[in-house]
C-alpha cells in the first residue's frame, strides 16, 4: 500500500489546526498509548472526547460508546481500534460530518480510507497524532524534524 497520499504533510498541517478530537478506543488505563496520547493533546489545547462502551469517563471527560452518541461536532477521528473495526468507525465519522479520519501508527485499512474520502473526510493513516503535532506545532519543529534534513552522519572536525 502506497501511504503517501495518507501521509502528506500539508494536510497533517492542516488537521492539526482543528481542535476536537474523538479518541476512538481511549483507554482508562495511563498505561496504554491512547490514554497518554490523549493526555498529550488535552494539554496542547484541544477538547478531547473519549469513544469507549466500557467506560463512562476518561480524563475527566464522558466516554461515549460510539460516535454517534456524541451531542456535539467533531473535526477529528483519531482511532486506536483493530484495522477490521475501521470501515464501520469511518462511516460513522462520515455519519456525523467530522473533517478527518486519523489511523495510528499500524492502524491501516484501505478500505475505511476509501469511505472517508468518498464521504469528504481528509484521511491520515500510520501516523500518530501526538507525534505529529510536536513535530509541526510542538518542539521538535525547533530542532529541525520538520526540514527533511535530518542525517546521522557527523560533521568533520576542523
């Protein structure tokens, strides 16, 4: 699979203007990469929304069981679910008007990405949102890892 198209930086810039995200399979547990990631971007400012049937609150805001259940608009889907639930997650993000698909690292499926796309919705996939923002909106952007010219050879002394 060719994921530039789902890589590109212009609209990762882009999606991480928007400033509702729906966590689909945010977990309660601290431990786990959704929870930090969440944590991650409630700091940075955005309105997080957990989407998890087995947990009534995270991070101190209601969990939802679906997307379809949230009573109010949200920009982005982020989902840390298995690759066979992700068709079904896409259309329901289509279903309520969100403006982006977003698939984690290794959270992959052409499928869903072809029903985002028809249904309007950019389309981020095997890329990790809390990576991507420090990278363009956090620090790392201060250290050069946007530039492409990063390069693990030394400079010669002298």
């Amino acid at each position: 699979m060719n994921f530039a198209k789902y890589q590109d930086p212009d609209v990762i810039r882009r999606v991480l203007s928007y400033r509702t995200v729906a966590i689909v399979g945010l977990s309660g547990n601290e431990l786990r990469a959704s929870n930090f990631v969440g944590r991650y971007l409630q700091i940075q400012g955005y309105e997080v929304i957990p989407v998890n049937p087995r947990e009534s609150s995270i991070l101190g805001n209601t969990s939802y069981p679906s997307l379809g259940d949230i009573p109010q608009p949200v920009e982005i889907v982020d989902v840390f679910r298995k690759p066979e639930a992700l068709p079904a997650i896409a259309e329901e993000a289509v279903a309520i008007g969100a403006k982006c698909l977003w698939m984690q690292f290794g959270v992959i499926s052409q499928e869903a990405a072809d029903i985002a796309t028809a249904g309007g919705l950019d389309v981020v996939m095997d890329k990790c949102i809390k990576v991507e923002y420090a990278r363009y909106r956090g620090r790392m952007h201060w250290l050069g890892f946007n530039t492409k010219r990063i390069i693990a050879q030394r400079a010669s002394p002298g």
